[in-house]
C-alpha cells in the first residue's frame, strides 16, 4: 500500500476493496479495523478467504523493530519501521486510573530544540494521518485487557507542524475509535498559526506548550522558533484557544539545573501562566546524549514548585516514566536498534 497503510483508507477506498461483497461487510471491516483494532485476518466474522484476501491487500504501515519494558511492565515503548525506512518511537504508560498512548507525528524534528533527543536527531518526514492512528491502534491492542483512555501528541515530531494529517488523526480517534476529545492532548513548542486553527476546530481537545522559558532571550536559546513566534503573540494565541475552546491551558517545563530553574525564571513563568489559568508541569530534564547539562536536582524542583504556587500558578510536577528505557520526555529519537543483541529490558519484535 505505499506510505500510510490500512489506517490511511477513506471509506470509499476501502469499498472498492470489498467489490463483490455484501454492502454490509464494509461496516464489518471498518469496525474491525477501529473500534476492535483487529487485524483482517483476526475477523472472524469475516469469510476465510475474504480475511486472507485482505490481510495481503491491507499489510501495516508500522512494523515493530523492537519493544522496551520498564516500571514493571508499565511502561512500554516500541521503535516502528515505516514503509520507507524512517523509523518512530511510541509509548504506552498504565496508571492506576488510566492508560495513556504517547504518539509520534513526525519522522524526527526540525524545531531543534537542544536539550531534546528528537530535536537533536532533525527531520526527516511527517506521518501520515494513518501512521499517527496506527500508533494508537497498536497501543489498544497491547493495553488489552484495560481500555485506553488518553492519548498524548508528544511523542517525535511537533504536532502542528503537521496540521492538517494530526488533526485528520485525531477526528479518527475521536469519531472512529471512540475516545473522548478531552482526552486528547496536543503538545506544541509555539507554532501560533496552528493554535489559531486549533481554536477553530469543533472538537474540544487539551493544549499543552511547551515553554521551558518565559523571557525571548532566554527561549530564543532553548527553543529556536521562539525567534518566529515570541512570547507576546503566543501569549494572545494562547488566551484565545482558551476562550474558544473552554479548555484549561497546560504549560510544559523542562527543568535544567542552573538554566531555568532559578527564582526569576520562575517569577518570569507565573506571569505568563497566571492571566492564562495555566496549569503548569514540570519535568526534570531527562539525559540525552547531545545535551551534556543535567536536569534540576529534585529537592529543587519541589521547591520551584512551591514558589510557583506561592505566585498563585497550579503547579505539579510530572513523575518520570521509561527513563531507564529512554522512553520520558524529551529522549525519542528513533535510534536503530540490532535485534538480537539489545540490552536487558529490551524485547525484539516478535
């Protein structure tokens, strides 16, 4: 099938896959792909031969290269091999009260930002809207027997970059496999043009940007697109998606020791977030291997915290999952990985 796979079919084209057949099937096989995250040839309420005829016709889009387990099989995360070679990294996380899918909407990244294992890596392509739901269709099977709930757009690539094919995902995921609006969350560096469009859309799903600094100078620095898009506009943009979609804004925050974790950053930080309502969490940097300065020691952290609360900003901090499998914020790159010689908590595909 090309780039994009089974996931990337509209309804008539997979039709005329099904010519000659009950115009019932198409439902059948639309459910099982979706709402059943089936495999063609796992529908058994399908013919034998339709599903060996479309298990050839319709082969993924995303084939597994390997799979990491950390946090006692909480957390997950697979390299997948495109059609063409490029490779992306999802996550799968379970919580005691939800189960959330960290996807990938880009091959890489051309935002740059220094301290991110993508950004260090650059682009190499967008995914399609297919290879984005693939992703969230590989995590309901492996979630099995708890139900996904969330899915988060922060996995490699910046989701805006790629509008129009994120947001043709997640109105699948929405309408297709069910998930609420609410719990999908888009995560951006500041592409203020693709917030606006998101504040025209009619789904009502969470926004997250990623700040990590609240002064130009400082961000110009940490967040290269800064320079295109400050913190003034992306400020008004922000506020506006809030009005339009009745959303709470998130601000993300990568601590780095001794960068912007001090008591100006964190004043400059409320005085973003407060007029917004934001909530804002905070990460302690995690190591990349392009980025040699280490993530704020946690005694700091806790106390960056509370000077953030103290200035009257929500604040929490984010407890870090997959560190040890470089599957936490920040660390997906999309590494080629040798089968077959990985290092302990690796598992090959299989």
């Amino acid at each position: 099938m090309g780039v994009g796979g089974p996931y990337d079919l509209r309804p008539d084209e997979l039709a005329a896959l099904l010519d000659g057949e009950p115009a019932y099937r198409l439902r059948q096989v639309w459910d099982g792909l979706y709402k059943r995250a089936r495999r063609p040839a796992e529908m058994t309420d399908l013919p034998a031969a339709l599903r060996q005829r479309l298990e050839e016709a319709l082969p993924p889009a995303l084939e597994e290269t390997s799979r990491l387990v950390a946090d006692g099989g909480d957390t997950v995360k697979w390299l997948f091999t495109l059609s063409d070679g490029a490779r992306v990294e999802t996550v799968l996380m379970a919580y005691p009260d939800r189960v959330t899918a960290c996807v990938s909407t880009q091959a890489g990244c051309a935002m740059a930002c220094e301290f991110c294992a993508t950004g260090q890596s650059g682009f190499v392509r967008h995914l399609t809207a297919g290879e984005i739901v693939e992703q969230v269709v590989a995590a309901v099977r492996a979630a099995r027997p708890r139900r996904l709930s969330n899915v988060v757009f922060m996995g490699m690539g910046e989701p805006l970059a790629n509008y129009d094919r994120t947001w043709a995902a997640v109105e699948r995921l929405h309408g297709d496999l069910g998930l609420s609006a609410r719990h999908l969350t888009l995560s951006t560096v500041g592409i203020i043009p693709g917030i606006r469009r998101l504040a025209g859309e009619a789904l009502p799903v969470n926004l997250a940007v990623s700040l990590h600094a609240a002064n130009d100078a400082l961000r110009d620095r940490l967040v290269p697109i800064n320079r295109r898009y400050p913190l003034g506009p992306l400020a008004e943009a922000c506020a506006d998606y809030v009005a339009a979609s009745g959303r709470r804004l998130s601000i993300e925050w990568a601590l780095i020791d001794g960068v912007n974790d001090r008591a100006t950053d964190a004043a400059e930080l409320a005085a973003f977030a407060r007029p917004l309502a934001a909530h804002v969490n905070l990460i302690p940097l995690n190591p990349t291997p392009g980025y040699p300065v280490r993530g704020t020691p946690r005694q700091r952290v806790t106390a960056f915290a509370e000077t953030l609360r103290a200035l009257g900003v929500n604040a929490t901090v984010r407890v870090t999952r997959g560190v040890t499998i470089d599957a936490a914020c920040g660390q997906l790159a999309g590494a080629p990985v040798a089968v077959g010689s990985a290092p302990a908590g690796r598992v090959p595909a299989g």
